[in-house]
C-alpha cells in the first residue's frame, strides 16, 4: 500500500459513485493552458445523470477535439467547485505517468451513466 494515503474502508469507496460519461462537446477555457472544458453525457434522467459540465486540467496532453464522442469515468458526486468561473459538476479519472497522463476507456461502448462497480 503506497505509504501516502490511509487505508479505507469498503464503506468509504462505496461512497464515490463512479459512471462512464460520454464527451459531447469539449473546449479549450479561455486565457488558461491547462483546462479543458467538457460537457458530458450521463444518460437520460431520471436512472442517468443527464448532462453535467466538467473543468479536467488536461490540456497539456488533450487536445478537446480527441476527447469529442470519448467515453472515460467520472466521480459524479463530488460537491460542485468553480474553477475559472465555471462550474464543474465532476471529475474525470486519469492516471499520471512519466510523461503526462492516461486517460482510461471502457474496452467496449456502454451506455451513458454506468456505474463502475
């Protein structure tokens, strides 16, 4: 276990609700060279998320127009955060790596608002 963060319990995981969102729009925020912003699609409400407007810090390795139809998960129940006057409903998982980052895909389609488990 890496030694920088405590152990959880199955409880406290149980408690990030995790979902595939599909990209359907993504735009560089004006005057920054870090952020992208996405609106993602989490299925039809009231079973689906809807669509949720989300600030990633990717730009360095995305351009918005890869990421556009992309499916990748998201923890959507983070409390909203605004970040260069723009709210952000969410947050995508991505893992770091030497040289930037990996952004992680489902291996098929699924539909929007799966819930990882």
């Amino acid at each position: 276990m890496p030694e920088d963060k405590a152990q959880i319990s199955y409880d406290d995981f149980a408690k990030l609700d995790i979902r595939i969102g599909t990209v359907v729009a993504a735009e560089l925020v004006p005057d920054t060279d870090k952020l992208i912003k996405c609106r993602v699609d989490f299925g039809t409400p009231p079973a689906g998320g809807g669509t949720r407007t989300i600030i990633s810090g990717i730009a360095q390795w995305r351009k918005p127009e890869e990421l556009m139809g992309q499916q990748f998960p998201y923890i959507v129940n983070l409390e909203p955060r605004v970040i260069r006057g723009i709210e952000s409903e969410g947050m995508i998982l991505a893992v770091g790596v030497e040289d930037g980052i990996a952004l992680l895909n489902p291996d098929k389609d699924v539909p929007p608002g799966s819930r990882i488990r």
